[in-house]
C-alpha cells in the first residue's frame, strides 16, 4: 500500500468518510492534514452512524490516528468527539495530535460570523465556525497552537495578546464589545482544561509518519472538503482556507513529496455544492429534489441542504491535474438509481464557444452552459452486491462511461452508506505495476 492519498475531486461531500473508513483497515496509520472542524464525514459501522469532524476514520479500527499540523483545531470539538468515541467503547490510545496544530478560539467564530455580515450580498457562505480566521492569525503570525497551550506560563500571556488585538479589531471595525478580563480568565481556564484533555495524545507527528512510510508501513491521509474548495485551485473566493489537493498532504502532514505512492480521488456519481457561487450542473427542478432526498443531501456539519447537479467531468479534471489522480471511487452509485435517464457533463459551452477546460473567472462559470453526455438509468441497487457482474448493464455503462470520459479508472464503487457496501473493482494499493488501471482494463 504504501502512502496514498485520499482527495475530494469534487466541491467536498463526495463521502471521503466512507470511503477512508473502507480502506483503513489496511492501513498502519491515517492522518488528517488540513482542514478543520468546517468538514464533517458520516461512518456507518454494522448499522450504526457516527458523524465525526476531526478524528480520523482510522480510530474505529484501532489505527494509528493522526491529526496533522495542516488541521486548525476546535479543541471544544475535538474533546466531545473524543468523549463520544469512548462512550462507544472505542479506544483512544491511537489518537496522536500534532503539538504544531493551530488552534481555534472564540474569537475566531465570532469574527468569522461579523466578517460574513458585514459582506452581506457578497458573502462566501462560511460554516462561521472560526475556521478562515483562525488560518488568517497562522498567516499573520499570532497564531497559538497545540504546545502553546501546554505551556502554562507562555499560553496566558499569548491567549492576553490575542485578546488584545481582537479586541481592537472586534470594537474598531465591527461595533463589537469584544471580550472583558472576566471572558478572558473564563476561556484560559476552559482551554486549559481542553489541554489537560489532549496532553496524552499530543506528539511531534511528522517523526512518527515519516518512520511508518520509510518502514514499509501503510499510511493513507485524508483530506477534508474539496478540489474546488482549494484556496489556489478552488473557485476562488467561493473556497476554503487550506488546501485539501494531494499536495496539500505533504504540508500538512509534514511528508515530502517523493514519499507519496499514490492519490485516490473520492468523486460522487452526481455534484453537490454547499454555499455561494456558480454552479454549472445544478438541477432546480423536482429531479435535484429527489436526489437531495434520496441521498440524505443535508451538510453534515451545518445541516444547511446541499446544491444538487449532475455529474461534472469538467470539475473532475481539475482534479486529476492538480492531484495527480491514480483512481477513482465512486460513490453513491445507488443514490441515482431508479432514474430513466443520467447526464454527465463532460464540456461547457460558452457564448456559443465550447470549453473543455475550467474556466476561473466566476463571471465566464456563471455564464457557462454544460455540455452533457446522457445514458441510461438503471433499476434499484441491493446494498448486499459486492462484485461487478452483479450490478445491472446500465448501472456498468455508467462506470464505464466515467472512466473513459475522465481517463481516470474507477477503483472503487459505493452502493450504500455502510462501510461494506462497496464493489472493488482494482486494488488500489495493489504496486504500480500491478495498478488500479491494470485492474479496470479487465473489466
């Protein structure tokens, strides 16, 4: 296996969860490396359903669980997710977080809420849970992480600094209150306590990884979100504050890049969006309705319902560039089941101009047409199918179809919710002479 990595090829929501959960049994190790709270993943496991944010999927195996220094930390979030796994039984003697980790504070989710206000019509349609500010501070350099918090004589003086200066910013720019000394002495004592929580998992990560991927080891890192939700290559400013691409691996997980053996793109059998900006296959009629519902399309961090289109092989391109795709899983095969018919964009068209790469600029995406390639449907799915042969014609074509559309091969195959419901067609961690590609051919 090696160390691969793990990407959304779409605007996030593709079910990364799922499938990181599927392949951690094979791995030694997985990590998260950027990110935060913002992101959500839904596992089930023997029919139960955990919806978890920063811990990695790796945990309900008894894996090595690594939150990398590229992740901005709700230590609020990440000790109640904690508590719950061990309500569940589930150990945490795997967990390992890194002492570089940045960490979010109140401050920052009240900031990021007046900042989305304040822009109003312009707004970028944030979770508002302080994930973009508490990034900004690691830029600006005031940033305070995991070890500072466990520095008991540098961490109040730090914390007095911050308020300070958020202080003056919130009353200044704002017209906000800001924060007295008794909020101050409240949240050193909570945070405090959050630390206490952490200590015994908290390490210098990057040792600890390197060590399993010079070993021989199986390491897979798991992003959050999305390609186009990646602050360079995303749909700026319609985007996160990090950078969810393979690339973003290495920086966040403090890998080089010679070390990577493999990326897995996670790319889900139709589109979703949640939030602001151009979306060229979105479906405002009663068939984008029946897929939001029939595929539980409600954000799993926000609740907000999702933007439904159809599948956009345009989008998926952007992928495969910047990530260097190996494979593809895709998911929710059974969600489009029972539709006479399903389009796959595979260019757009533009003032009578076809294109067939992504255009950046908002206003030509916002003016763009899609360009679709339809196919049959096909009937419902048993969640029980776990080979190739026993999925219908239709739902085969369609495989087919992304495969040859993308030039990526499908490795994976989801048809329902649960961790087994899955058909492989390729190993994906199979050596690259032996590839997933290998695998697809055959089919």
């Amino acid at each position: 296996m090696g160390a691969t990595v793990v990407v959304g090829g779409q605007w996030g929501d593709e079910g990364k969860g799922k499938i990181v959960d599927y392949l951690a049994s094979r791995a030694d190790v997985v990590i998260r490396y950027q990110g935060g709270n913002n992101a959500g993943h839904t596992v089930v496991v023997r029919g139960e359903e955990h919806r978890m944010h920063l811990v990695p999927s790796g945990i309900f195996y008894g894996k090595t669980s690594v939150i990398g220094n590229g992740v901005v930390l709700d230590p609020g979030v990440l000790t109640r997710e904690m508590a719950y796994l061990e309500s569940r039984g589930i150990s945490l003697e795997p967990l390992r977080i890194s002492e570089c980790a940045h960490l979010i504070f109140p401050y920052h989710l009240r900031q990021d809420a007046l900042e989305e206000e304040q822009k109003g019509a312009a707004r970028i349609g944030t979770t508002r849970l302080g994930v973009g500010p508490c990034y900004q501070d690691k830029s600006a350099r005031i940033g305070i992480r995991v070890i500072d918090l466990l520095d008991d004589e540098a961490f109040p003086e730090l914390l007095r600094r911050n308020l300070d200066l958020k202080n003056s910013l919130l009353r200044r720019v704002y017209g906000d209150p800001g924060y007295s000394d008794e909020d101050y002495r409240e949240m050193l004592a909570k945070y405090r306590e959050y630390g206490r929580r952490m200590a015994p998992h908290v390490t210098d990560t990057v040792p600890l990884i390197e060590q399993a991927v010079r070993g021989g080891g199986n390491v897979l890192f798991e992003g959050a979100q999305g390609t186009m939700l990646d602050l360079d290559h995303g749909t700026y400013p319609y985007v996160t504050s990090s950078h969810p691409v393979a690339g973003g691996a290495c920086i966040g997980a403090g890998v080089g890049p010679t070390l990577i053996d493999r990326v897995v793109g996670v790319v889900k059998a139709y589109t979703t969006r949640v939030g602001d900006g151009p979306f060229p296959t979105e479906l405002l009629d009663e068939t984008g309705a029946a897929i939001r519902e029939r595929g539980h399309e409600y954000g799993t961090t926000t609740g907000r319902p999702r933007r439904v289109g159809w599948l956009d092989l345009v989008v998926v391109e952007v992928a495969r560039r910047t990530s260097g795709l190996g494979a593809l899983a895709l998911t929710r095969l059974d969600t489009l089941a029972g539709l006479e018919r399903v389009r796959v964009c595979v260019a757009y068209r533009h003032k009578g101009r076809r294109l067939e790469a992504f255009p950046h600029s908002l206003k030509v995406l916002a003016e763009c047409e899609p360009v679709y390639e339809e196919l049959p449907g096909w009937p419902e799915l048993s969640p029980r199918v776990r080979r190739w042969e026993d999925l219908p014609e239709e739902a085969r074509g369609y495989v087919r179809a992304v495969e040859e559309l993308s030039g990526v091969p499908v490795g994976l195959v989801s048809v329902g919710r649960d961790r087994v419901e899955t058909v492989e067609l390729a190993d994906v961690f199979a050596p690259r002479s032996a590839s997933c590609a290998d695998g697809a051919a055959r089919l």
